[in-house]
C-alpha cells in the first residue's frame, strides 16, 4: 500500500521549494500580474504533467540509463537556466525600448519547454514513479490521478508565487535592479547546485 501522506508530502515540498519555476512565477507575477502570469503556471503544470508521462512509459528503461541521461540533463538544464537568469538580469522597464523577439518568460510555451530542461524536475518525476507508483499501483487509474494531483499542485505553486511577487510588486518596481540582480543569481545557483 502507498504511503500516501509521504507521497503527498513529497509532491508539495518539491514543488513549493524554489526553483526555476517558482522564481519565473515570481518574476512574472511582479512584472506582469496575476492574469497574464496564470498561463506561465499552466504551462509549468502541463509540461510537467507531460514529463510525468515520459517517467511513466520509459520507467523501466531510464533506470537502465539514468546516469547517463541525468548528465545529459544537467547540462542542458544549467544552460537552460543560466540562460534565464540572463533574461531576468537584462529585463528593462516599462519606458525603456525592448528588444524585438525577447523571451516571453510569461508564454504557456516557454513553460512547457522549461520542463524538459529541469533537472529538478526530472529527478523528481522520476522518483516519484519509481518510488510512489510503480511498486503500488501499475494501473491507468493511478496513473492519471498521480498526473491530475500534480498538476493542481504545480499549478497552485507557481500560481502563489505569482501572487508574492504581485502583491511585492510596487516594491519590485521600486528596486527592479537589485531584486533583478538577486533573481538572475539565484537562477545562477539554482544551475550551479546542479554540479554540487
């Protein structure tokens, strides 16, 4: 039998923590509002529902390879991210003139890709079938109320970060520069704790 409370634990931990996510939800929910940063959250909550299903068809098989795959990923996940922190870094306000074809960091789009680059989240998708899954429950019922429940969960997560970084939003106007500078580094460490 599962041990649900610890894999109710595990979900909610993992996904409330900071990461790339949650600091993008962040970001956005200052710079954009709740409204136009609820498609970045659902965006997180569906790529990650589909990295979810990629954990739960090639279960058997990334466990074969999985140091070689998560070294593949943490490469790739800390340019990712590094790349966003220089997004964030270089974010201009409102008056000053943007340059075309910037990164949308609020699109559905950007989210879902940034599932497939986040190591954090790969890992955890991993563990969470192998470990909270697999050995219970091999069943498409499970299945898709694992996926349901963390989507909800992803999606609330990043959606209280948008609001923290909503209702901060007047003070992040004030101090883009600096809490810029402290987003940016904090996306530098979250790629750098990669290789720790």
């Amino acid at each position: 039998m599962v041990h649900i409370f610890a894999f109710i634990s595990y979900v909610f931990v993992s996904c409330i923590t900071p990461g790339p996510n949650n600091i993008m939800s962040m970001n956005n929910g200052a710079r954009y509002g709740v409204k136009k940063s609820l498609p970045f959250c659902a965006g997180v909550g569906t790529g990650f529902s589909l990295v979810l299903i990629g954990c739960i068809l090639c279960n058997l098989f990334l466990n074969r390879y999985i140091p070689r795959i998560v070294d593949v990923m943490t490469v790739l996940g800390a340019g990712y991210i590094l790349y966003l922190a220089w997004v964030v870094w270089k974010d201009k306000t409102k008056g000053e003139k943007k340059k075309p074809r910037q990164l949308d960091t609020r699109a559905f789009g950007t989210a879902v890709i940034l599932q497939f680059v986040n190591p954090k989240g790969l890992l955890f998708g991993m563990t969470l079938i192998t470990n909270f899954v697999f050995p219970y429950d091999q069943s498409i019922e499970a299945f898709i109320m694992v996926l349901a429940f963390n989507w909800v969960v992803v999606f609330l997560s990043c959606g209280c970060w948008v609001l923290f970084g909503s209702v901060f939003r007047s003070f992040f106007d004030k101090y883009r520069k600096v809490l810029n500078g402290v987003m940016a580094l904090l996306l530098v460490y979250c790629a750098a704790s990669l290789f720790m």
